[in-house]
C-alpha cells in the first residue's frame, strides 16, 4: 500500500472531482499521538473520498483503522487500543473558530464541519480524527495485577516484638 505521509490535497479539488486516497501512514509520523503513545511502531490504514451532494456542499468521507498501544492508567501496563475511523467531514472556507462555534456545527453529530480554505495534510487530518478516539483515561477492563510469592515476603520487623509478648 502507498504511504499517505507527506500528500497533501487540495480539498474543495478533491472533493468536487470525487477523487479516493487508499493508503497506510506510519505512527511514527504523527507527532502530536506520540505523546499519547507506549509504543510507536505500527501503521493506520486510511481511505479519504471526496464528494459533493446535490447542494453542492463538499465533503470528506474518512475511514481508517489500525491499533495503537497506549499505558494503562490502572496497572501501568501496555493497552492495545483499536481505531476505527469513521468521519463525515463538510468541507467549509472560514476561519476554525467561527466554524466550531456555527449553530449548524453544534446541532448536528451525523458530520464535522472543518476549515479548508488551505491545502490540506493528509497526515494533520487522520491524527486529528485518531485523537479525538482515544480515551482521556484509557483502562483495561480488568487489571492483573503483579502477585507477590510467598518466597518474595520478607518477615515481619514487628515479628520479634510478637516473640517477646509471649514470654
């Protein structure tokens, strides 16, 4: 598969001409999700399609899946954590806070609105989307803990103080 790492697409373009990406980026190309991550290897299968409706809104179907592993914040240990990816994005010229903050763009959760008067990263999108999954917390259902043997116990410092009691 082709690495979408450095594409970078005209939306509208690429919307109004109905164009597909089909390609896989590394995780080690997304800086802001390295942060986030225990472990950086592994890759993020992506589809981007553009469509316009019969409104002639432009849009970007993004799909995607792949695993990241991340730190349990329960035990500490490695969590495998599955994205998916499934994102309907209307394509709008404007500037991101005015976008965010439309009455459109708060009453309706089918679609995101994103600004796209600028060319577009195809890296910057899909970690946005791999982002906005993620857990603020992310936990194991159930936590195995480490058990401790009984060859690992060491005595008691108060078990002398016991043998004096009986005497």
């Amino acid at each position: 598969m082709t690495s979408l790492a450095a594409v970078i697409i005209d939306a509208f373009e690429f919307a109004r001409t109905g164009r597909v990406l089909d390609g896989t980026i590394s995780l080690v190309e997304f800086p802001r999700l390295l942060d986030m991550l225990q472990e950086f290897e592994g890759e993020l299968h992506v589809r981007i399609e553009g469509q316009t409706d019969e409104e002639r809104k432009s849009w970007l179907l993004v799909a995607g899946s792949g695993v990241v592993v991340l730190k349990c914040q329960r035990c500490l240990e490695r969590l495998g954590f599955p994205v998916v990816i499934h994102s309907r994005l209307q394509l709008r010229v404007g500037d991101v806070t005015e976008i965010a903050w439309s009455d459109e763009a708060l009453d309706d959760d089918a679609y995101d609105i994103i600004p796209a008067s600028q060319p577009l990263a195809v890296k910057d999108l899909v970690e946005d989307e791999v982002i906005l999954l993620l857990p603020v917390s992310p936990m194991h259902d159930v936590c195995v803990l480490p058990k401790s043997g009984a060859n690992d116990q060491k005595p008691s410092p108060f078990a002398v103080l016991a043998k004096l009691k009986k005497h």
